[in-house]
C-alpha cells in the first residue's frame, strides 16, 4: 500500500503544478513470442505511464482513457503482451510533493479518450476548469504534464521510486477543429507535446483548464508537430453523463431561452433557471444560480462607453453592479448591425470583464456588455464567484452578446406636469396606501434617495411614463424616531412649522440629479414623501411634487390608512 502525506494546499492550486497528477500503470505482463520461444512472465512492472490533474479536493483526477487502459494490441512484428493484475498509482503534485495513493477507474469514454480516477483523499489542491469555448485562436496556453516519464529525470538514478517533476511548455491556440456535426472537438496548439502529456492539462492565460492533451501529428513522436486536445466542454459533458461534475466546486449552467421584456426596451438569452423577477421598469434581475447573479440596468448617461467602463467597475457609481473596486479584464467590442432606430434592438457595443476580492476576502468576476443608446445606456453583467464564472464563460458571453435594446426616454416632458390628476394606490403586501399620478406606473419600494434614512416598511414608487429618470416615492417608515431624526440630520434636513424637509444634489453617471423630500405626520404613521429628477427637469416636476407634497399632508388622519 503507498503512503499518502498530508496535502498542503487546500482549493485550487497555487501553482498549477501542485495539482498535477503522474499516473502509473501497474501490473504483471505475460510475454507471448512469435517463435519457439518460451513466453516470458514479469511481475510487477510498469505497463505505461502519463499525466493526469486534480479537478476536485475529494479526489477526482482527469486523464486520458489509454494512459491508464494502454491499448494491447500488437503489431504484426511485436510479440503478444497479456496484462493481469493491473493497478494504477498516482503522485500529486510535482514530484510527488502532495502524496501517493492507488486509483481506481470511475469512468471512461473511449470515443473522447477520457478517463476519470478516484483517490481515497481530501482538501487536495485541484485546477479549475474554464470553458473551450470562451478561448480564442491566437491566446496563449500552456501544456503541462510528465514527457518521458522517469526517464526525463536524467539527473537522477532510474529506479521505481523517482517521481518525476512537471514540465510546462507554452505556446498559443491555433484553431479549433470541428466535427461533421459542427461541434468542437479538438483545440490545435503549437505548445509542445511529447509522449508523456498525455492526459495532462492545457491551462489558458488565466491558468484555468481549458483542454486534456491527447496527441499530436507528427511521423515522429518526438519530433515538433501541431498538438491536440479534448476540449474541456467536452470533458464535463463526459463528467456530467458519468453524475461526477456534482463533485466539482462549482455549478454548469445551461443553455436557456430568449426573453423579450419588451416594458423595459430589453431582449436577451438567458441560461436554464434564469427569469426577470423585477417589478423595476430600469432594472431586470433575473436572480442567482450556482451564486452567479444576473441584472440589467437602464440609466441616462452622456458619457462615453470607456467611461462608463471605468465608474462601473470603480464599484462607487452603481452600487452593487461590483462588491468591491474590480481590475478591468479582456475587452472586446462587438461588431455593430445597422438598425432601425425605434423599431429595432442595439446590439451590444461593448462587452467587458473585471476581477476583483470582495471586503471578506473572496475573488469574484464580473462579465459584462453595453448597449449605447445615445444618452441611454443599457449594462447587463453577469456576477458571481470568480471561478464559476470562469466554468461558465462561454455560455456568459454568448448570453450578453446576444443583448439588444431599445429607447425609452421617447418624449421628455417638456410643460409642467402639476395639473397631473392624483389617484390612491394601496401599499403592495402592506396595509394602507398613498395618492400618486393615476398614469405612472408603479413599483414596490423600499429605499429613499439619501442614503442614510433607513429602509421603509412599506413603500411605492412611481416613474413618469415617458421618462423614467423623474421619480415620485412614498415610503412608509418604522417607529424608530431616533434613527430616523439622525438619518434626516445627515440628509442635511430642516425642521418647518409643519414637517422636515430635505433637499440635495448628486451626480449619476455624468448626469446632474436632484432630490427633495418631507417626512409627513400621519397620526403614529411617518410617511417620506420624495421627489428625485435630473436638475435639468427640475422645473418641470416641482410644482407637481408641491401639489402632491400638500395633498397627502392634508390627508393625515387615521382615516388615511384605508382607501378614501
């Protein structure tokens, strides 16, 4: 029985080397001559050996199929081999640094050339897997794994117990090959490949596996030649058919539907699982699977897509788009599609990505594209843990560079809009209810504009609906008096004869916006009633929002808490 030492690392490895696996095969060989030779019977020998690599902390090892089945066949020249007694050991890490153990065979797939191995051990550090369809010809990648076996170890005496160390070359992505159906199969490098790689993992520029090496051509093995390997892809359809992609730290997403919203000026391709939930007409959330989350967001905004980039990223100008200042990532600029318009969708003008570590310590990624609609913009990203959405990216990027988008700020108010009739609206899964203009449309709320008043009970927020940038809210706020005089206090509040007050400015997004806001009395009941709207409008809107201030203050008895 082979002894295992303790794993160092636990996740995923800190040098891609400490998840390498070098596999060997052995067992007894019965050498059959084709002559009146005796045959010949060897125990406990090497059969065959190669690479393989640690993809999940539990023990999971991926290869190829003939580095731990070798084919028996023997030429017309060769002499008959009978294999018996088989086992297969493994060494993780470079050298063995991480432990010994005996595999077991779990799965295999002749056609794809993959095997998947189990070890008795866990926390071992693993390589995380990205997506095959996500690399780009022309990327660089590295090929690691064990050329030649022991036998590369030249400086050290060739016995059964030298492990050899990893070897890693680099070099880029040449093509990737198709089969007749249009799927890929293989992914072509001009990294080098000997005997010995076989099985081992090709990492992209990012160190996430993006390929199992598996042969290349050449007339001679050990001569330069194009490289190939199985698409990752198409190692976790083989892991997901055989039920072992659950062992993996991370979760697949799967390819979905379009959807149309069409109230929000919005269309895009969503995985399996994902819906709009938002009631918001500038916001779609199609909430979270596998910890990675879907939004869309909607803002008026003059400045320039690379800008816009940067603020977002700079995790202060929308929070929450990022959970913490993110490091831009590979950009790409889709191609644009003459259109139509108002009739027709835009097609995202910029698709992005950023990194970041979060305020506990976690790294995270964000994926995302924008629709330039002039001074609208549309920002759909996808968030999650970082190597999720690694696992995942493909399908990612495919889901945003099939976002399109139309205007809604159509036709801007241009006259006052005080003469807007007021109709009662009930508080949505809440008693009681406000007065607000009969044709805006209305979403839940919860959040005031200044920040520092806490959050309502009970709220609506009303959105006019040729403009969405102009905002009428009525938030229903809890009894905590104290709290809410030092929220007022910090939003810069007034105390008048009759109420308090607040009025401020902010810039979004390059875009100059405005706030005012009361808190009413209503019997036991607090009532904030606010008004936010770019400063540029805000002639427009003031008077209404004096008409709608003065309304619901007259309306302060507890008979206000039914519908009138």
């Amino acid at each position: 029985m082979l002894a295992a030492t303790p794993s160092a690392a636990q996740g995923r490895a800190a040098q891609p080397g400490d998840a390498m696996v070098f596999v060997r095969v052995v067992g007894d060989v019965r050498i059959d001559y084709r002559d009146a030779r005796q045959p010949v019977t060897r125990r406990d020998v090497e059969i065959a050996s190669g690479s393989g690599f640690v993809i999940s902390p539990s023990g999971l090892v991926l290869t190829n199929r003939h580095v731990v089945e070798p084919d028996a066949e023997p030429r017309p020249d060769e002499p008959v081999l009978t294999v018996e007694n088989r086992r297969i050991q493994v060494f993780v890490g470079s050298g063995g640094s991480a432990g010994a153990w005996e595999a077991h065979v779990v799965a295999s797939d002749a056609a794809n050339d993959l095997a998947a191995l189990q070890v008795t051990a866990a926390d071992l550090a693993y390589l995380a897997l990205g997506d095959s369809d996500a690399v780009e010809p022309g990327r660089g990648v590295s090929v690691l794994g064990f050329p030649f076996g022991r036998q590369a170890e030249v400086a050290k005496e060739a016995d059964a117990d030298v492990v050899p160390q990893v070897t890693v070359t680099r070099g880029s992505l040449s093509a990737s090959r198709e089969d007749d159906a249009g799927e890929t199969r293989f992914l072509q490098t001009d990294a080098t490949m000997l005997p010995g790689n076989s099985g081992g993992p090709m990492l992209d520029e990012d160190g996430y596996v993006v390929g199992v090496a598996r042969m290349k051509l050449s007339a001679d093995a050990n001569a330069p030649g194009a490289g190939f390997s199985v698409p990752v892809n198409v190692a976790k359809d083989f892991l997901d058919a055989n039920g072992l992609l659950e062992r993996l730290p991370v979760v697949r997403l799967r390819p979905g539907v379009r959807h149309s919203l069409d109230w929000k000026g919005i269309a895009v391709e969503l995985p399996e699982g994902f819906g709009d939930r938002s009631p918001a007409r500038v916001l779609a959330d199609a909430g979270e699977l596998g910890e990675v989350a879907f939004q869309a967001y909607r803002w008026e905004s003059p400045w320039p897509l690379p800008g816009l980039e940067e603020a977002l990223l700079g995790g202060a100008a929308v929070p929450g788009f990022v959970p913490a200042p993110a490091v831009p990532g590979a950009r790409a600029t889709a191609p644009q599609r003459r259109v139509e318009p108002s009739l027709a969708g835009r097609p995202a003008s910029l698709i992005g990505s950023g990194t970041g570590t979060d305020a506990l310590g976690r790294r995270f990624r964000v994926e995302f594209a924008i629709v330039d609609l002039g001074r609208e913009k549309v920002v759909a990203r996808y968030l999650g843990p970082e190597d999720t959405v690694a696992f995942n990216l493909g399908l990612i990027r495919r889901s945003l560079r099939s976002l399109q988008a139309t205007p809604l700020l159509v036709v801007p108010p241009l006259r006052s809009l005080a003469d807007a009739s007021l109709e009662w609206a009930a508080f949505p899964n809440a008693e009681g209810g406000v007065v607000l203009p009969g044709a805006w449309p209305r979403e839940p709320a919860q959040d005031a504009a200044c920040a520092a008043l806490p959050a309502a009970e009970a709220g609506l927020l009303a959105r006019h609906p040729s403009d969405y940038t102009i905002v009428l809210r009525a938030l229903r706020l809890g009894q905590d008096g104290a709290r809410l005089a030092r929220g007022l206090r910090d939003c810069g509040a007034t105390r008048g004869a009759e109420r308090s007050a607040y009025a401020f400015s902010f810039e979004r997004l390059g875009v100059a916006m405005a706030v005012r806001g009361a808190v009413v009395e209503r019997g036991d009941e607090r009532l904030l009633v606010e008004m936010e709207a770019p400063v540029a409008k805000l002639l427009v809107v003031e008077e209404l929002y004096t008409r709608w201030l003065e309304t619901v203050a007259e309306r302060r008895a507890a008979r206000y808490a039914v519908a009138p």
